[in-house]
C-alpha cells in the first residue's frame, strides 16, 4: 500500500498497538498537535517522495529564534513514525526515511540546569499575591514544601468521556482529576497524595511547612500558629484559578506562572518544573 505522510499518521494514531495508543491524555494532545502540524505541511507527499534533503530542509524551516524545541519535537514524531511504518507496517518507503533520520545529527535544545533558591521563590510569592493570584503563590508553596510537580498539585483535565471519577467538569475542558483537594488534608493538618485505587501516600504535615503556612495564613486571615483544620475548606479542589472559580488547564498555569515569574523578575532560564530543585542561601 502506497502511504502519504497524512494516511501515515492517521494509521499510527488509530493502531491500537502503536506507541501513541499507550499515551496518557495529555502528552497524547501534547503529540497530536504535533501531528496535526506535520499534516498541515506535508501531509499530502506520498511517503516515496521523501528524501533526506527533504526531511534537512523541514528542520532548517522549522528552526528559528527560540525554535530548536519545537524543531527537535518534530523531527522525533517524524522518527516515531517512520519507524512504526517500517516495523509495524512492514512498508518500505518508511524504511529509508527511518534509516536516514537515525544517521542525521540535528541541532538539540539546550539543557537547562539552574536551581531555584528560596530568594526568588518568596519574590514570586510576593508578586503573585500582589497580582491578585494568591493561587499561584499557594501553589509555588506546596510545590516547594512538599517537592510536588506541577502535575501533582493542580491537576489534569481528560475528555469527559474518560471514565474517571470526579465531582469537577469543565465543560469546555472535561473531567479534572489527580490535583491535590482540601479532603487531602487530616484533622491534624497532614497532607496526603492520593494515587490510583484510591491509595494514599502520607506527603507531610502542614505546620511544619512554612511556606505553606504562611500562603495560609494570608488565606485564613489569622497568623500561622493558630491556624487549624476547621479554617480550611473541607472539600474541592485547592487550586482553583480566580477568574473562573475551576482548576487550571496546564497551558494556563503555565502561561500565568510565567507572567507571574516576569513581574517577579525571574531569569528567562528558570520554569515551574526547577521548583523541585530549590538551591538555598
């Protein structure tokens, strides 16, 4: 069977046994517009068509200020592809694209290694609270005290089809699970990461959180030594963006956190994800 770059990718991301098939939802709508891109601007060549001078020269178009990212992001769906094609599908006019994507060395991101200290972490605090976006500050905090991810914290959204339980549905967004909820919280202040199965995993104990306790008590209007369960909400989702009263979607977080990370005047360098890499002073 003769085979275009669209007819490829659609076959990839309906095979049940292709590696897309095994993505959780988000990295997969991370990946399909990716996908959709390549579509968009190749889609129609027939796979026998692609030579490498080709597959060299989408790289140069690709590339650009700030684009070695998103161009690295690219050339490896194309090398996912053409390898299913070739060992999947057997087809092979993906064998050499797949053979000479394996030989070229293209330009790669630069790896960024460049702790976060507690100096800048309380000026994001303090930026995020002047801003009017305490959540982000709570947020910083938690990631902080407790060393959470993003994820960990605020959450993911799923289709609303996905079969998840959950009292939180956006109904643009769908299904919002897995972020941290105030029944997370104990009477005597524990903090504790729910998994799947409903298993839990004891994170920490809040007083002895200062960063936390201190987001709390601008919260609770009280100072942190006297704040107790009963000042807290007792149930829904901690996180909660102010302007539509519903969990962050990633992208948002991530676009306010770096509006946030601006006005604190954080280096360009640093990103929400070094939060678990605090560097003390």
């Amino acid at each position: 069977m003769r085979y275009t770059l669209h007819k490829l990718i659609e076959e990839f991301r309906a095979d049940p046994d292709s590696p897309f098939a095994t993505l959780n939802h988000a990295v997969r709508a991370r990946q399909t517009r990716l996908y959709d891109r390549l579509i968009r601007e190749h889609g129609s060549l027939s796979l026998e068509r692609i030579r490498t001078r080709d597959l060299m020269a989408w790289h140069r178009d690709w590339l650009g200020p700030g684009k070695v990212a998103i161009a690295h992001s690219l050339v490896t769906r194309l090398r996912v592809l053409f390898r299913y094609g070739d060992v999947m599908l057997e087809d092979r006019e993906c064998r050499r694209p797949s053979a000479a994507l394996s030989n070229i060395r293209f330009e790669k991101p630069i790896l960024r290694s460049q702790p976060i200290s507690d100096v800048q972490i309380n000026a994001f605090r303090d930026a995020a609270r002047q801003m009017g976006w305490e959540s982000f500050a709570l947020a910083q905090a938690i990631q902080v005290d407790f060393r959470l991810t993003q994820k960990n914290v605020i959450g993911i959204y799923v289709p609303a089809s996905a079969h998840i339980d959950t009292d939180v549905t956006h109904p643009e967004y769908g299904k919002w699970h897995d972020g941290l909820r105030w029944e997370d919280i104990d009477d005597k202040l524990n903090l504790q990461l729910r998994g799947r199965r409903r298993r839990t995993t004891l994170i920490g104990n809040l007083s002895k959180a200062p960063m936390v306790m201190q987001e709390l008590a601008f919260y609770c209007h009280k100072p942190s030594d006297k704040i107790t369960r009963e000042d807290l909400p007792r149930t829904g989702p901690i996180i909660l963006n102010e302007q539509t009263a519903f969990p962050f979607t990633t992208a948002e977080f991530r676009r306010k956190w770096r509006i946030v990370a601006d006005y604190a005047q954080l280096p360009k360098t640093i990103m929400n994800k070094d939060s678990k890499r605090l560097q003390p002073v």
